[in-house]
C-alpha cells in the first residue's frame, strides 16, 4: 500500500513541476518581449522617432494568447543572434523599412543594434 502511495505522490509530483516549469517558460517569454519592445522604443526616441507611431511596436507589446506564446522557440546562441541582427541590420540600413510596415526584428536591428555593423 504504501508504494502504491509513493508512486502516487511521484505521478502528482511530476505533474506539478511540468506545470510549474511550463508557468516558468512562459513568465520568460513575456518578460522577454517586455525587454525587447523596451529597448526598441527607447531606440526609437533616442532618433527622435515617437513610438506610439509605429504599429509592429503596439502589436509586440500586446499580451498573446497563452497557447501561443509558449509555442516560441527559446533563443539560440548569442552568436545566431548576433549574426541574424547584422544581416538584417545591413539590409535594412540599404533598404530603410517603412515604419507603418517594420517589423520588431527590424526595428531592433536598426535603432538598437548600432552602426558598427560589420
């Protein structure tokens, strides 16, 4: 009787830290883009651009549904990033996006990335 409680309370166990972990992934998620659209909107004002204008800005900081939000990859190596953001940065700093229609990515290579792309 007794192994049958314990691996009860293993199973229990289990399921709650699963819970707790997925609860954790989130949180992250969203404290990521929180981090992100905050960078681009200082990025933005700090070029004399108001970021209440630019609509990728208003869509990355509302909330998304929670299904979809722990369907996003966790980031890769810096280095991935580092070199995503200097192709893009690059291409957008040849051809500027237009800002009613720029993507966060886009606006994150180009107002926060820096100029020392290379």
């Amino acid at each position: 009787m007794l192994r049958g409680l314990r691996r009860r309370l293993d199973r229990l166990w289990a399921g709650y830290r699963r819970e707790a972990e997925a609860s954790d992934a989130e949180r992250d998620v969203l404290d990521v883009r929180a981090k992100v659209a905050a960078a681009i909107r200082a990025g933005l004002a700090y070029n004399g651009i108001d970021p209440d204008s630019v609509p990728a800005l208003r869509r990355l900081e509302q909330p998304e549904p929670a299904s979809r939000a722990m369907s996003v990859a966790p980031p890769g190596p810096l280095e991935l990033f580092r070199d995503r953001m200097r192709t893009l940065a690059r291409r957008c700093r040849e051809y500027p996006p237009k800002l009613a229609d720029a993507t966060p990515a886009e606006l994150f290579a180009v107002f926060c990335f820096g100029d020392d792309v290379t």
